[in-house]
C-alpha cells in the first residue's frame, strides 16, 4: 500500500469513526429524551381533568382539587417576561449586529450576555429578591417576571445577533442603494431574512423560563388562591410542582406529575405554532 492509499484509508477511519460517535450520542441523547417524556405522559395524563383547569388546590390531606392558580400564574409572569426581555433582548442584538460590531460597548454587552447565559438561576433570583422584593416589602408577580426576562435577556441577545449576522451585507448594500434609511433596511430588509432563526431564540428563551424553579422561590413565591394583582404573591406550575413532589401525599404528587405534563405540552404547542407561523410567512 502506497503512502497515499494510506492516508485515505487513515482519513475514512476517522471519518467513520467521527461519525460513528455522533450517532451514537445523539441515539443516547434521544433516548433518554423519549425516556422521560414517556415518564411524564404516562404518570401525568392521567392526572389531568376538569376539576385540574379550574378549581384551587385542595387542602394539604384532602383529595381533589386543581392548580388553575398556579396555570393562570404561570401564563401571566411568561407573558410579561416575555414582553419586557424580547424586544429588549433583539434591539440589543440589533445593535451588536448592525450599528456597534466593533465597539467597546458592544464588546461589553457581549461579555455580559456570554456571563449571563451560564449564570445560575438562583443567582438571578436573589438578584431580583435584593433588587424588588426586599425594598418593596413583599414577593410580587412583576419581580417573578423581572426575573425571567432577565434569564431570557442573554439568549435572545446572542441568537438575534448571530442571526442578524447571517443576512449577506449585500442585501444591505443593495437596499442603502436605493435610498433607503439605515432604520428601515433593518427593519423590512435585515429582519426579515432572520426571522426565522429570531423565533427560534425566543421560543428557546420561553422555554428556558417556563421551567424555572429557583428564581421564583425568591421572587413570586406562591400563594393558594387566586391572584390578578401583579403586586401580590402568585403561584406557578414550577414552584408548584416543587412543593408537591416534596409533599408526603400521593395525591400531591400525581397533580405535580399533571403539571410536569402540562407545561411540556404548552412549550410544545408553542414551539410548533410559532414555526408554523414564521414558515407561512417566509413563503
């Protein structure tokens, strides 16, 4: 065998073998996935009713009941995480992308964000807690939400810059040709070609804090009964799944099953309603 002959079988070796051993962790990935998913419809389908969507908790020993509290809590705080860290977070990423690059204050936001992003979130939390809850005297919806946008933040940041970045300067260029202002070539030129991958950051970011457990410990806290003022203590499916999977009844512990299932649904419905939208759009 010729040197040559020998390189190319050495480089389809490590070819095969690289390949070998991205299937095969992605197999593993997949699997646990579907491991856990199958977990949460099997023990948490069942769990879900009428009485699930509309009656409050039972108290602590009683059977029956429901966590429409803690879903109407949990809808509320995303929502106004959401409306305070999207548009934030991509005319943040509009700025690193198109008019600071090579700044230093983009380079310090980037440093921040790249912070954030690994930050714990107990971390943000506390943040909050010292920031709204502790001057304010009292836990409140709005500082649940402060706390989440503030997770989401970094992610919608980065993903909308690199995005942003993918649109070719060409399609720039040709637009600042013809007259347009800088402004409305990022608005009907640039964000319009990262529409795409925009939504998939921000469906990643809501994902992300439609889980979170520890920062609303320290910030929404929880409460029993229904709540429409955002200045007062709120329940969600999280702190609640929490509480009743470390409680001593059986029935606490299928409803926390049931909201397990419920918020994977929501998240899922989310996800496959924004594409659809986004994809309806683009053709």
């Amino acid at each position: 065998m010729d040197a040559q002959s020998f390189h190319y079988m050495r480089r389809k070796f490590y070819n095969l073998l690289a390949l070998s051993v991205s299937v095969l962790s992605a197999g593993f990935g997949i699997f646990f996935l579907f491991w856990i998913l199958k977990d949460v419809i099997s023990f948490g389908l069942p769990a879900l009713n009428g009485s699930f969507f509309t009656e409050l908790p039972a108290p602590p020993g009683a059977e029956g009941g429901g966590l429409a509290n803690a879903i109407f809590g949990t809808i509320l705080i995303t929502v106004v995480a959401t409306v305070i860290g999207v548009p934030s977070g991509i005319l943040a990423g509009t700025y690193l992308s198109e008019y600071g690059r090579k700044s230093r204050v983009a380079s310090v936001v980037r440093f921040v964000s790249d912070i954030l992003v690994s930050a714990p979130s107990i971390v943000v939390g506390v943040f909050v807690y010292a920031l709204l809850v502790k001057p304010f005297g009292g836990f409140s919806a709005i500082a649940g939400a402060v706390a989440l946008s503030i997770i989401m933040l970094p992610v919608v940041i980065r993903t909308s810059e690199e995005m942003l970045k993918l649109v070719p300067d060409a399609t720039r260029e040709a637009a600042l040709a013809l007259g347009a202002p800088h402004w409305k070539v990022t608005v009907h030129v640039v964000y319009r070609g990262a529409l795409r991958g925009i939504t998939t950051g921000v469906m990643l970011a809501v994902a992300r804090v439609s889980g979170e457990t520890a920062p609303l410990l320290f910030t929404s806290f929880n409460n029993s009964f229904w709540n429409f003022d955002m200045s007062e203590p709120t329940a969600t499916l999280t702190v609640t799944i929490f509480n009743y999977a470390m409680g001593p009844y059986e029935d606490w512990h299928q409803k926390a099953w049931g909201g397990a299932f419920l918020i994977t649904a929501i998240v899922l419905c989310v996800t496959l309603l924004s594409r659809l939208i986004v994809r309806r759009k683009a053709a």
